[in-house]
C-alpha cells in the first residue's frame, strides 16, 4: 500500500490538475507587523519575508507557474526611515547573491521592473549580472518590482507610445511600451496581511485579473498559502465583460 499523501501533497495535486494562472502577481505585506508581533525590530520581517520570496518562487515553478511578480520595494517606500530603507537593499543585495544558483538550476530567468536607476549600485550591479547571468532560462520569469510605481510606469509607456504615434496612440501601444511588455497576461494578484488595496501595484495590469486577499502576514505565507490562492482562483468564473451564457456556449464550441 503507498502511503497516504500529506493534507499539503493533496492540495498541490488538486492544483496541478486544473488550469493554472499563467501570470501571478504577490503584494508581500506585513513584514513589518510580523516583527512587530515578536518584539523584533522590523527589518527581521523583511528577513523571514525574503525566506517566503524563495519558498513561494520554488513552488510557483514546481507547479508551472510561468511568470511570478513580486512587490519588493514601491516608489513610495522611498520615504521610510533611512535605516529601514538601508536594510532592505542590503537584503536585496544578499537575496540576489544567494539566489542565483537556484535560479539557474530551476531554470528561473531574472527580471525587474520599476525604476531601477533609483536603486544603488550594489543592488543594480547584483541585479545586471543575475538578469544576465539567467537571461535564456525557460522555465518561469520571476520578477521583482523595484522602487516601481503603477502610475509612474503607465506614464513612461504614455510618453513612449506618443512619441512613436502620436495623438494616434491606443491602448496596444501603452501595453506594448509597459515595463511588463513580453510577460503573459495577469490572471491573479495576492495581497497578504488582510489589506485590501492596491498600493500603485500594476495598475494597468489588474484590469481583468482575479484578486485574492490573504490574511497570512508575508512572512508566514508559504506553500500551504500560495496553493490556497491558486485554488481560489481556479473556482473563479472570468467573464471579461460577458454573460454567463456567453461564455457557457463559447465552452460548447470549443468542445
Ligand atoms: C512589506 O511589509 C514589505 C515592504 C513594503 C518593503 P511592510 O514593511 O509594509 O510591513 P507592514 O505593512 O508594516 O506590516
Ligand atoms: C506595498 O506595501 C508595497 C510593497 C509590498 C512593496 P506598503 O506597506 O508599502 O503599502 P501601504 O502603505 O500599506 O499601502
Ligand atoms: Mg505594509
């Protein structure tokens, strides 16, 4: 007799089983209230957080998940607490230094998007060299939102479309010149620690993605979390403006 799965093993075949979303998007909130809670200061958050970005990117690939998008550092988290502010791009450094054997055994291909000029040297360096280094890997993209704002990336892609078009622009040319141009459409963006906003987040891109809110704080979403939300998703009915019938009939056609 084969031994009986773990609760975790079965809802990880459920998911497997059914259609997965392409693209995932993950607000990482709550680092900040996950030391707090512990009486530690807040950059040990930020530390365990950086734990849940490896998990939860391990298992997003093992299931075939294809694109991965990560909130890390917003354009308006610029205004916390230098040393706050410090300590997360020493984090982003050393993240970048321990990950890329993995990513390059799991076929991970390393983007990020945002704007990255703003970042300093020891991150954009570690940041080149790991896009470089996982540029051909196939296997899922994973990327990090970095000193990125929704807003200001749909202002970008405005100003490059209307210099390519002109006051001809429509909204192929704005998604065309997107910093998340190349990437499948989302189909599912997580918010964790029970807040329920989007924070400047892809702002263009949620338009028709499913939206799912955990109540897990950052640091303690993991595997069990990730396969929660994706199960969520798959027993939502997507109709992109349709009727229910609509669609009902468009699943007979392609039967
Ligand atoms: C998310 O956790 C990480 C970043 C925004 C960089 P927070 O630091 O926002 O944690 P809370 O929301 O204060 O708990
Ligand atoms: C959003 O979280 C940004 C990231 C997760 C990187 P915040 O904690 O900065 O968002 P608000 O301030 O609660 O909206
Ligand atoms: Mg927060």
């Amino acid at each position: 007799m084969t031994n009986p799965r773990s609760p975790l093993a079965e809802l990880e075949a459920r998911v497997k089983a059914r259609p997965l979303p392409r693209h995932v998007a993950i607000i990482m909130d709550g680092n900040g209230r996950w030391a707090e809670q512990r009486g530690l200061p807040r950059v040990a958050g930020h530390r365990e957080g950086s734990e849940s970005v490896r998990a939860v990117t391990r298992t997003a690939r093992r299931i075939g998940v294809e694109a991965l998008t990560v909130y890390a550092f917003s354009a308006e988290n610029w205004a916390r607490p230098d040393d706050e502010v410090d300590a997360l791009m020493q984090l982003l450094a050393d993240y970048l230094d321990s990950e890329r054997a993995e990513m390059m055994e799991n076929g991970i291909r390393l983007n990020a998007i945002g704007e990255l000029d703003r970042l300093p040297e020891s991150v954009r360096g570690r940041l080149a060299a790991a896009r470089a280094e996982t540029a051909a890997n196939r296997g899922m993209t994973l990327t990090l939102a970095l000193s990125y704002g929704g807003r200001q990336e749909i202002v970008y892609a405005a100003r490059a479309a209307a210099a390519a078009k002109g006051a001809e622009l429509d909204a192929e040319d704005i998604e065309a010149a997107l910093w998340t141009r190349g990437l499948p459409e989302l189909d599912l963006l997580i918010r964790t620690s029970g807040e329920r906003r989007i924070s400047n987040f892809l702002l263009w891109q949620c338009a028709y993605a499913e939206l799912h809110f955990s109540e897990v704080l950052w640091p303690d979403f993991r595997d069990e979390a990730l396969l929660t939300a994706i199960s969520d998703f798959q027993g939502r009915e997507r109709r992109f403006g349709l009727t229910g019938a609509q669609l009902a009939g468009r699943a007979r056609d392609c039967d």
